[in-house]
C-alpha cells in the first residue's frame, strides 16, 4: 500500500516561511515524479510544483515562481517543498502526490497523479 503524508503545515504570518515535507512509504523505487498541489478555500486545486525522479527536472506555477523551491531526496524517499514570502493568497491545503508514469518528466496536471496525500493546512495571515 502506498502512502503519503504531508507535515510541516500551520499559522504563519505574511512574509514568512514553512516548509512542507512528503514521504512516501510503499514504492519500491524512486522512479515516480512527485507534485505539490494546492485548494484554497471556495477554489480548484491547483499545482504549485512538481520535481521528476532525480530532481534534474521542476515546474513551478508562475504564482510561486522566486518563492518557493522543490526538492526531493530519494535515499530518504522524502519530498520537500520550501516555501518562503508567504503571502494572503498562499493559504491553502497543500497535497503532495505521486506520479509513477513519465517519472522522468515534471507533470503539470493532477490527472498525472497516481497516489495522493491527505493535505496539509497553510494559513497565511496579516
């Protein structure tokens, strides 16, 4: 059984920083592409970013681009995503998901996703 779970959400204030970690227990390898969504309240879940199998590929939404940065260590089987300059508009649940297929590519879409954690909460405020 594959699982994720997100932590490293919570209550920080504007212009600040959070860290969000994903693990993935139950892949044999590390070849999945892994993405970080998000759902802000009364919207569409969206992607934030996404990082292929050995990190040699990322996509950043043009929202988060300069702020946040993706990485991944595979001998921890652990994703990460840093987030700094937080602002009103970055609350939001953020999912981390897996990708097993075209792991060597960055997916942009949440039908790219295989497996999915259960989210993290990220309250921005003033």
């Amino acid at each position: 059984q594959v699982q994720l779970v997100e932590s490293g959400g919570g209550l920080v204030q504007t212009g600040g920083s959070l860290t969000l970690s994903c693990p993935v227990v139950g892949l044999a390898s590390s070849m999945y592409a892994m993405g970080w969504f998000r759902q802000a309240p009364g919207k569409e879940r969206e992607i934030v970013v996404s990082i292929n199998w050995d990190g040699d590929r990322k996509y950043y939404a043009d929202s988060v681009k300069g702020r946040f940065t993706v990485s991944r260590d595979n001998a921890k089987k652990t994703t990460y995503l840093q987030m700094n300059s937080l602002g009103l508009g970055d609350t939001a649940v953020y999912y981390c998901a897996a990708a097993t297929a075209n792991w060597w590519l960055a997916p942009k879409t949440e039908n790219a996703m295989n497996y999915w954690g259960k989210g993290t909460r990220v309250t921005v405020s003033s």
